[in-house]
C-alpha cells in the first residue's frame, strides 16, 4: 500500500500540478465573460429628412408634409455611441403608386437603421404627399 502512494511520488506530485493547471486554465477560457452593462439605450434624432423614393420614369416633382420626422432607436451601447443621425434612412416609396389618381390618403414611412440597431417609434408614422399642379 505504501508504494502506491509513494512510488515515483515526485512524478505523481507533478501530474497533480499539471492537471490542476490545466484545468484552472481551461475554465478561465470557457467561462463567459460578463460585460458591464447589456441594456439597451434609447436614443431619439428628430428632423430626420424623409426621402422620396419613386420610379426612374416618374418625372413629378413631389413634397411630402411633414418633411421631416423624428425617429427613436435602441441597441447596445457600443453600437448607439458611434451611431450617427446620417446611418438612419427615413423613406415615402412612391413607385407603385399611380400620381394621376391622386395622393389622398397619407403614405406610411419606412425606416431604415443598421444591424445591431432596433426600430422603436416614428413620429409621424404617415406623411402627405403633396403633387404640385403643373405649370
């Protein structure tokens, strides 16, 4: 009993320590790491500029009322601070719709934000488009 405890003890007592290490160090490594802070922060840019989008062929000069619109948006912190009121595109697509029967109900927005950024709230949602009358 006494040599399976003492028989090459050094070569034992080494083993324990390597195993030890090894293991110390592949817990570090897989452990997550747990960030400061993971909530989302919102942020709101008004006097967002609302594009019009139409078709190549569409020669009308259009005005949309409002013309320009406030956007909030959430994401991670170190996406929100390098975010920048010029990443966020506010869109009226006016190519499926026929100018000669006339504008008369408002036009929905669509907003575009990058990856990592969610959409929360648009104020307004809607615009009117407005055709000037031809000269």
């Amino acid at each position: 009993m006494r040599d399976l405890l003492f028989k090459d003890f050094w070569w034992k007592l080494f083993s324990l320590v390597l195993a030890a290490f090894i293991w110390f160090t592949v817990d570090k490594l897989i452990e997550e790491p747990q960030p400061a802070d993971l909530s989302d922060v919102p942020v709101t840019y008004g006097e967002l500029p609302v594009l019009i989008v139409a078709s190549a062929a569409d020669m009308h000069l259009y005005h949309v009322n409002p013309d320009k619109v406030s956007v909030t948006v959430n994401g991670p912190p170190n996406v929100m601070s390098v975010l920048e009121a010029n990443q966020i595109r506010v869109t009226v697509d006016l190519s499926n719709l026929d100018p000669a029967t006339g504008f008369s109900e408002p036009v929905e927005v669509d907003v575009s934000v990058p990856g990592g950024v969610t959409l929360v709230k648009v104020v307004p949602t809607k615009v009117r488009v407005i055709v000037p009358p031809k000269p």
